[in-house]
C-alpha cells in the first residue's frame, strides 16, 4: 500500500510514520520487525536531493529488511570541457538488506553482521536511505560529465570560454607530430 506524508513544516510530525516529515527517506520499521518473514511496505519517495521521484519497497527479511529503491536523481556535475556548474538526471535502482540491530521481541542486542560495511536498522528501528542513495548515485555518475553535447569547452591558451565568447588564439597544432592526427580528423569529420 502506497502512502505518502504529508508536509506540514519542518517541525511537523507525521503520527502515522512517528518521524518528522522533514526526513522522506527515513522510515521506521518497527511495525514490520514484528510481522513475519515476506511482509511488506510500500512508500513514495519525496523530492529531497538527490532524489527527484521514486519509491522504496521494505520487506521483511529473517535478519532485517530488503529495502528495494527505485528512484530518479538530479546529480549536480561541472563540465569536463568548460567547467560550468549543471545537473543532470539519472536513474538508480538497488537491492540492499538492512541489518536487525536490536531484537524487538526480547529487546537484546543482535550478533554483529558478518560484512561490517552492511547497512544498520538503526537502534531507534529506522531505516536510513540516503546513504544508500549518495552511494548508488555516485555508481551511476558520468565519468567526464558534458554541460552539453557539443560543449567547446575552454580554449588551451587563454581560458575563454568558447561556448559564451570567440578568442583569437591560433588554433594551430603546438607538436608538428600532432598535424597528421589534425589531418586525419578532418578527413573524418568533414
């Protein structure tokens, strides 16, 4: 079942959640922790960055809860041509088991997990994503981000930025050796 809190301030509580709605990527499982294996939660995730849109699935698991995220990200970059502030989309999708921390029937603490680097339920039974999220985000980040795809970038002599103004630098190859590739990309295009 799909639910969605909703705002009323930073300060407001959403009683259904027990969380301060100003935290849309934070859920408390503490209902889910006491059903049985395979039950499951349905939520839509609010417009908070990186996030633009998406929904997270939480599903019981015997040692804590599969969180399945499926989400549309804003990344801000800098233009690897002419290093120009922009955001771009992306999409991140990922599976990941949040680890039980504290058993709620008998209230001790559970063994430690066998990977240290695993996601925790919190001691306070909630979950966090935004790490989750920061980390997947990065996974799908462009190598050499492109304000656009035909960005000029800077010129190599005197830092204009071609796309906002022309230079009268000489354009000529610097290393006569480079000349036969100049050659042979003209040919090419055009």
């Amino acid at each position: 079942m799909a639910r969605r809190a909703m705002r009323a301030g930073a300060d407001a509580i959403n009683w259904r959640n027990h969380l301060p709605t100003g935290t849309p990527m934070l859920f408390n499982v503490a209902q889910l922790l006491r059903q049985e294996v395979g039950a499951s939660r349905r939520y839509e995730l609010e417009a908070e960055e990186p996030v633009h849109a998406g929904h997270v699935e939480l599903i019981r698991m015997p040692d804590g809860v599969l969180v399945r995220c499926e989400a549309d990200v804003l990344l801000e970059a800098q233009c690897s041509r002419c290093l120009a502030a922009f955001a771009y989309p992306a999409h991140i999708s990922f599976e990941e088991v949040y680890v039980q921390q504290v058993d709620l029937v008998h209230g001790h603490r559970m063994p430690e997990p066998d990977d240290p680097e695993s996601f925790r339920i919190g001691m306070d039974n909630t979950i966090d994503i935004r790490e989750a999220v920061r980390q997947y985000s990065e996974t799908v980040a462009d190598m050499r981000p492109l304000c656009r795809p035909d960005c000029p970038g800077l010129c190599p002599t005197c830092g204009t930025d071609l796309s906002i103004a022309h230079c009268q630098c000489e354009r000529g190859p610097i290393d006569p050796r480079w000349a036969a590739l100049i050659g042979l990309k003209r040919m090419t295009n055009g």
